[in-house]
C-alpha cells in the first residue's frame, strides 16, 4: 500500500427538469466520493477535469479544490461532493485528476477513471 493514495468513485446522473434537449441543453450532476487509502494525512488542492461531449468537443477544467473545499483527509477518512456539468449533447464523458499535498509535504496527482454522462434511452 503506498503511504500516498485516494480512491474516487463517481457516479453520474442526468437532470431532466434542468436540460432543455430541444435547445441542445443536457445538464448532468456527478457525485464524487474520494477515500483516503494511504498512511498519511493529505489535502486536495485543485481538480482538473477533462470533459468530452458526442461531438467531440473537450473542455477541460482546472480550480482550486472541490466545490470551494480543500479537504484535509486523514488515512481512511473520506470525502463527498455532488457538482454538475452542462453538456450540448445527451451523452459525453469526464476524466480527471486531483492534486494533493500530504502533510509531510509529498506532492502527488490522483487520477479520476472516465465516466460516462447520459441521458437515459426512455427519454430521448
């Protein structure tokens, strides 16, 4: 086990009441939950997200921490955050790191696997 880790897992949900389809306006929360798997406190910094609609137009984003937070997680304590991306079309993808100092001061990146954002096939 490294003394430097996290696990996220994300899941992702469509926003019908707040997407307009007929106005190319797909709007998605993802809720995030990020577990400190390593032996050393540490904080998250700044996200970096990567996101791709069915285009394939990619935006990416970077700021500091996670919904106005820069949580300091201790070893096995976790975090959770619901945030929401707008989309042009009903199915795209995010992928993503967070940056982190431990509180011996290592600097290290926790990546985010690609997930996937779509609208359900029933409401197409």
């Amino acid at each position: 086990m490294s003394n430097y880790s996290m696990r996220v897992r994300v899941q992702s949900q469509f926003l019908p009441e707040q997407s307009a389809p007929d106005q190319g306006q797909y709007l998605f929360a993802y809720t995030v939950h990020i577990l400190n798997t390593g032996t050393v406190p540490a904080q998250i910094i700044s996200r970096h997200w990567v996101i791709s609609d069915a285009h394939g137009h990619v935006e990416e984003v970077n700021g500091l921490g996670v919904v106005g937070h820069q949580p300091l997680l201790r070893p096995g304590e976790h975090f959770e955050y619901t945030s929401g991306c707008p989309l042009a079309t009903p199915t795209g993808s995010m992928r993503g790191s967070y940056f982190c100092v431990a509180e011996d001061g290592t600097r290290f990146d926790v990546p985010i696997t690609e997930f996937s954002l779509a609208m359900p096939r029933a409401l197409h």
